[in-house]
C-alpha cells in the first residue's frame, strides 16, 4: 500500500498540474509505462507554469523574469526572481509598467510597478528547436508593453518562437540622479531589464522549443533604440546574433551629465531636494508621485525618457560606436516608414494642441531645427506640399530624424556584415478611427507596420493586397530570424546593403528593390546639416 506522504504528493501534483498525469497508482507497476506531456505546462528555471496550448500554438503569459522592483529594489539593477511551489498560472498577461498617464490610452489602469513579465509564443511542440525573436516595445519609453503584441501570424506562418516584454519606463525605468548609486552606474534601470529578460531566454527558452543560439532581437521606435543599445552594451554582448531595428530614432540618446542634471531637477520638483536623503526620499515615494516620465529628448515637438550613455551600463552613444564599427558583429534588418512623422502631427492635431496652419510654420521649424530652421524652411517650402504645414513639416523631420538617420546607420553598420533595409510603403495602412478624419494624409506613419507583423488591434483588417504583403514581411522576417537573411516565397530576392543601396520597398502592389531612397528623402541635405 503507498505511503501516506505520497498520496499526498501525489493528489496536490493532480490538482495544481491538471492535465499533467504523474503516475499516482498504488504501484508503480501498475503505472503506464509512458504518458504524453501536457504542452501548456513548461518548467522553467524558477518552476513550472501553465500556459493555453491549441492543436497550433502555445502561449504562456505573465512569467516572472526578474524580481519586484519595489522599496529597496526600486532604481536598482534587476534581480533574480524567487523560485516557486506548484505550477504558476501563465495564461493571462501581467500588468502594465507604470505608464504616462497623460498619453496613456487606459488612463494608467492595469498598471503596477511589479510588472517585470514577459510573453511567449511558440508552434507546436517539436524535437527541431525553432529560431526565437525578442520583441522590445516602443512608446517613447514611457508608454506600451509587451501583451498587446499578439504574435499568432509570426508563430503559425513562421514557424518561430516570439518573446514580448515588459520593462521600465519613464522615471522609474531611467531617472539618472547621481544619488541612486555609485559614478557611472545609474539610470538604464529598464534597458537593464531587457537585459535580465535577455538572460531568461538564453536559460529558459530551450523549454519552450526554442533554440537559445538563435536568438534575434527585435524592436520598433524606443524598443529599436534599445536594440541599438543593445548592440554596443557590454553585458548584452552573446544574448544575440541578429538584429532589427524598425524606425529607431537612434540619435536621441542623452550623455550622463545632462540626464544628471534632468534628474536632479526631477527629483526636486518631486520633493526630495535634500541632498543627504535624496536617494531614500526618492525610494519612499508613492508610485503614483512617479507617473510623470523624466524627459531627456526630443523628436520633433514630442518628448521621450530613455537610456543614457556614459554609463556602466551604455558605455557610449551608439551612434558613435556604429560610426567607429565599435557595434557587435551581427546581421542586422533596418528600416522606416515613409511618412513616419505624420503620426505624431495627428496625435497633436486630435488634441488641439496644434492645428498646422500656415502661419504656424516658421515656429514649427525653429523650435525643432533651431538655427538650422531657415535652411530646413528653403529644402520643404510650404507650396511643394500644397501649402500644408502638416504634411511639410511632417516630411522635414520623417527625413531629418527618421529615414536619413537610418540611411546613415545601414551605410554605418553594412561594413561589419550582412546588412538588409527596407523602407514600408503603403500609402494608405489600417488606420484607427480618430486619424482617417485628418484633414492631411496619414500614409504610411510612425508604427503602422505593425500591423502588417502582429494584430494588435484597433484598425479595420487588411485587405487582400495588403495582407498578401503581411504574408512578404512576415516571411521575410521569419527568415532573417531563422538564418540572418531575409526570403519569401514569389518575392523578390532582398539584396544586402553596399554603399548607398539598394533597399526593399514593401508595397501592397509587390515589395520591390530601390536605389533611390537618399534622393526620395534628401539625406545629403541632411547629411550636410548635421556634419
């Protein structure tokens, strides 16, 4: 007759693992000799969770990468998660990183400081490990998560794994105060998260079907800045060996003594002035005295918080290491949109903040340009675009601070090794309801290919052309994650970068090979500008 104790093992093995049968007959010999595994429960290095498994899918949500940090780990490096008893439930996605409530959509509901989580999604199981992508948020560092990324089309389409994360934004992600740790080792708080998250995948993701050597690392707007980080980042040196970078402002990044000085003043309008009680009066904060981001950058009139360089963490400006070909070693897929800018006009048109008559155009360029306004003014006059300030304006800084930024880097970057670039061109994306009122054209903005990679809502569907090219990008995508070269099935072949070219157009008509995108985009004015 069994023992007691393992009666008892064994009944709460049935009723926290479910489906998971653990042999629990009296005698072992009258136990099957083997039972299928149940593939929503995984074991992980901190223990076991349960995700929702289909016939063509696997998702597991909401799993702990790194420890609360909260009180004495707030503005600390992350931490090892505690281990945990039974079978964690990984079927709902964890709550959102402390956002911005001014540009916040939710108004920062399902928002907690402990939301150190990440997602994964996976095919069915197999015994040929898959390649895996980390997908890293945008939302100017102060807004976005990694569960409104559903993966779905990238995992059944192309057969890989995908991890989304969160990490933190805003203050408590980058607040740089020379208090809250030792010279050189503060701010980065959450591109060290993405670093801790980085670590998961390379001792988890095996568990998962995933193959930890074959890992890209993937972001769009702030989460392509942070894989351009990621690039020259010491500790993130082996976490990866490709990249894509969609529509990183990669520029933008702040040396330490500026964002000290920011931080400082941060910490002071917060109340905590003192010098000798800085740090705890900082840590003792209610969180909600923290939802107001630190801004350490512009793009255009709209600000962002970010990492800061001159750190432990981010040694030097990426740009600068791309520039010297100090960056890691590794194939690299880049790209923007062709009227990336005209997003955030809308965004400030729907607000009222701004409602780019003409007469606002001079004041328009002088507070993003500055001395260089004039020149700007002459090379995007007012009459090229129908006398719109809108669609001028959003054309001068797409170019300026989007596509010749990324020109420059392909150009920078295609002498380490393989290089690809693409520019997204439809002219007429999914759009949300609010921006298909504007009185100027959106096109093809600031994060709409998205939609092309993953359904995350809030736009009519695609229509035929369009998801044919959804189809393209992401077979191409899946292929570069799977070898370091992006193919797709009756597509064009996508030729790397040498010298000023070529790059693929993605089109609803058809992607297509172009050599022409510094013309279309006037990168040698702004080359000029800036050198």
């Amino acid at each position: 007759m069994p023992s007691t104790s393992r009666l008892v093992r064994c009944a709460l093995a049935l009723l926290t693992v479910g489906a998971l049968t653990l042999g629990c007959a009296g005698n072992d010999a009258d136990a099957p000799a083997s039972l299928p595994p149940d593939p929503s429960v995984v074991k992980t290095t901190a223990g076991l969770v349960q995700g929702v498994a289909t016939l063509d899918k696997r998702h597991f949500a909401g799993i702990p990468y790194a420890a609360p940090p909260v009180g004495p780990l707030r503005w600390r490096p992350p931490q090892p998660v505690a281990p945990w008893a039974g079978v964690r439930d990984a079927t709902k996605v964890g709550p959102r990183c402390l956002q911005d409530e001014g540009s916040d959509l939710e108004m920062g509901r399902q928002t907690d400081e402990d939301c150190l989580t990440l997602n994964v999604w996976t095919p069915p199981p197999s015994d040929d490990p898959r390649p895996v992508m980390v997908w890293i948020h945008g939302g100017a560092f102060i807004n976005g998560n990694g569960g409104m990324y559903d993966s779905r089309w990238l995992v059944d389409r192309g057969d890989i794994v995908v991890v989304t994360l969160n990490y933190r934004l805003g203050a408590l992600g980058f607040l740089a105060h020379p208090a809250l740790g030792p010279k050189g080792a503060v701010g980065n708080y959450g591109l060290q998260d993405q670093q801790a998250a980085l670590r998961w995948v390379h001792d988890n993701i095996s568990a998962f079907g995933g193959d930890p050597d074959k890992v890209t690392i993937a972001g769009e707007s702030a989460g392509g800045m942070s894989v351009c980080d990621h690039m020259v980042a010491p500790e993130s040196k082996g976490l990866f060996r490709a990249a894509i970078i969609q529509s990183g402002p990669c520029q933008a990044q702040l040396a330490l003594p500026a964002a000290a000085r920011i931080s400082e003043d941060y910490a002071r309008d917060a109340g905590c002035g003192d010098p000798a009680t800085v740090a705890a009066c900082l840590r003792a904060l209610p969180e909600s005295a923290l939802r107001k981001p630190v801004w350490f950058a512009r793009i255009g009139e709209d600000t962002l918080s970010g990492p800061v360089h001159g750190t432990t963490v981010l040694p030097e400006d990426p740009m600068v290491a791309f520039r010297d070909g100090r960056a890691t070693d590794v194939p690299v897929l880049i790209g923007s949109n062709r009227d990336e800018f005209t997003l955030f006009v809308a965004l400030q048109y729907l607000r009222g903040s701004r409602q780019y008559a003409a007469g606002e155009y001079p004041g328009l360029l002088d507070n993003t340009f500055g001395s260089q306004a004039a020149a700007v003014g002459a090379r995007y006059p007012l009459d090229r675009y129908g006398g719109s300030a809108a669609r001028a304006y959003s054309a001068a800084v797409t170019d300026g601070v989007f596509a010749c930024v990324a020109e420059r880097m392909a150009d920078e970057l295609s002498g380490d090794g393989e290089l690809f670039a693409y520019e997204f061109n439809d002219p007429n994306p999914p759009t949300p309801e609010p921006m298909r009122t504007l009185p100027f054209p959106v096109g093809a903005s600031h994060s709409l290919e998205l939609r092309y990679l993953f359904d995350v809502g809030g736009a009519p569907p695609l229509n035929p052309a369009q998801q044919e090219l959804s189809n393209q990008m992401i077979d191409y995508w899946a292929e570069f994650i799977r070898t370091g070269v992006p193919a797709a099935d009756a597509a064009p072949d996508w030729p790397a970068v040498a010298g000023d070219g070529p790059w693929m157009s993605l089109q609803p008509d058809g992607p297509r090979v172009v050599t022409d995108f510094d013309d279309i985009h006037q990168c040698d004015f702004w080359a000029g500008l800036t050198g």
